[in-house]
C-alpha cells in the first residue's frame, strides 16, 4: 500500500478494539467474525494468525505484534512509549485514543445497548465506507503516481489517476507523452464541459 496505510491501519484499529469489547461483553462469534472478516486469517499451512494489511517494514512486525492481537488494553500497561519509533508511538497512540473513544461511547448508553453500539461501527464500515483501489504493475509506478498527486496538492480524480499511471510508464518518453496528453485533453475537456451543461439544463445526449 503505498497511499491509504495510514486510513486502512486506523479503520483496523477500530475494528481490532471493537472486537475486544465485545470479547469483554462475552460476544465471541462476533468478535471472531469481525477478526476473520476484517483483520486476519489462518495460514492453512503453519495455522499462524496473518493480518490481512501487511504494514511497510517500519511499523509491520510492531503493528502485528503490539496492535493487532486482542487484549490491547492490558498489554498497553506495560509498553515504553519512550522506547518506541515515532511511527510505532503513532500507531499505538491511535489505538489507545480508539479504544478511549469507543468505551466512552458506551458510557452514555444503556448497558443492554452496548453490542448494538458495537455492531454500528461494524455496519458503517461495511456498508458506508468506500475504497478506491488503484492497482499497479510494479511499486515503482505507485510511488510514481503518488508523488506526482501529492506534489500538485489535488484530489486524485480518475483522470489523474490515469494519467499519471501512463505517464510513470512512460520512461526516457516522457516529454511526448505528456505532448499527446495535452491534445488529448484539448478535444476531450470540451465534451466534458458540455456534457455538464447538458446535465443542468436536463437534456440527455443519448
């Protein structure tokens, strides 16, 4: 993942601590289905956990080892923030804040509403949440793309996605690439405006 770890590592997080609590509230089919859903699976060959987001190498092993497992909560007690690198002390910052948020949550509900308060992280995530998956060739590519979209300060709309994935194929042909894209967008950027106008004014092209 080279952009989106930091957005799917905090959506894990928040699943990772749901579970727990509802382990602590005695609901361990749903914790076991959110476990196996959203965060892990059995590797049928050594039957060891594996996540199902592989961190970069900086935070992976500690991400797996310290965040991911249940019994966040007790095991936080006895960790050395000092002692940690800055993008581990961010992870395990987060999970802290996370599981803060969400127990206190359940001190303005009703004891019996617990699971269901629950459950609505679990359905939001899955039924509101989107992801936009963009999948390259090789990481060359992705750093590309990503490096370019970020350079511009834009949102990566389907068009710079696009192109800036040609464009990091491109190699020592660059320069005429992006000549062939400027004539591209000359004939296309006009059909793109009509195409809203017609939109406002309710006519269809079809």
């Amino acid at each position: 993942i080279v952009d989106g770890q930091q957005r799917l590592a905090t959506t894990s997080i928040l699943l990772a601590r749901v579970r727990d609590i509802l382990l602590e509230l005695g609901r361990d089919k749903s914790a076991q289905s959110i476990e196996q859903t959203y965060l892990g699976n059995i590797d049928i060959q050594t039957e060891a956990s594996v996540s199902r987001i592989q961190m970069n190498e900086e935070n992976n092993e500690f991400y797996n080892s310290a965040i991911l497992p249940s019994g966040f909560r007790a095991a936080a007690k006895s960790v050395k923030k000092a002692d940690l690198r800055q993008t581990n002390a961010r992870l395990f910052n987060a999970s802290v804040l996370i599981d803060e948020f969400i127990r206190n949550g359940l001190k303005q509900s009703a004891k019996e509403k617990h699971v269901d308060y629950l459950l609505k992280w679990e359905s939001f995530i899955n039924n509101k949440a989107r992801i936009l998956a963009v999948f390259v060739s090789d990481e060359f590519a992705a750093y590309r793309m990503f490096e370019t979209l970020n350079d511009r300060g834009l949102r990566a709309s389907q068009v710079d996605i696009l192109k800036n994935y040609l464009f990091s194929r491109c190699d020592t042909r660059l320069d005429e690439a992006k000549m062939l894209w400027r004539e591209i967008d000359t004939v296309i950027e006009p059909l793109g405006n009509r195409s809203a106008s017609d939109e406002d004014e309710g006519q269809d092209d079809s």
